[in-house]
C-alpha cells in the first residue's frame, strides 16, 4: 500500500513539476526576448500577456499546494511573510 502510495505521490509531483517547468519556460523565453530585440509595441504586449498568464498559472498551482498543506504549517508560513491568495489583490482588482 505504500508504494502505491509513493508512486502517486512521485506522479503526481512529476505532473506538478512539469506544468510549472513550462510555464517558467514561457516567462523566461518571453523575458529573453524582450531583452535581446527591439520589438513592435504591439509585439511587447503579446509577450506580456503571456507572461502574466503564465504567472497566474504558476501563483494557481502554488496557492492549490499552499491549501494542502496542515492548519500548523500554513501557520508556519504565515509567520515568515504574506501567503498567497489570502486578502491579496492583483493590480487588476484595484
């Protein structure tokens, strides 16, 4: 049973890793390319677009992983700063 355990465990943190791989490989290559190339306006707020998409999507898998966690550690976390998603606007919201 516990193997079974830690192989779901071991997929399920390989799913986790890959989709934040991803969407770091987005931002970074958006970044890199609005450092290295003088680009239409209209070609920055593309690659800006996605880069806050990109970083919605990794705040959304950190903050579901923040959730999981037990009443002890979220309060652990607490004490070190401002969790996520815990009376935190987005500049959008103002």
């Amino acid at each position: 049973m516990a193997d079974e355990f830690d192989a779901i465990a071991d997929a399920t943190t390989a799913v986790i890793a890959h989709a934040l791989l991803n969407s770091m490989a987005v931002i970074s290559g958006a970044a890199s390319l609005l450092l290295e190339h003088e680009l239409a306006p209209e070609e920055q707020r593309n690659l800006l677009l996605r880069v806050h998409a990109q970083a919605g999507h990794v705040t959304g898998i950190l903050q579901d992983l923040v959730r999981g966690l037990p009443g002890s550690a979220l309060d652990a976390l607490g004490g070190l700063g401002h969790l996520p998603g815990h009376g935190e606007t987005s500049p959008t919201d103002a």
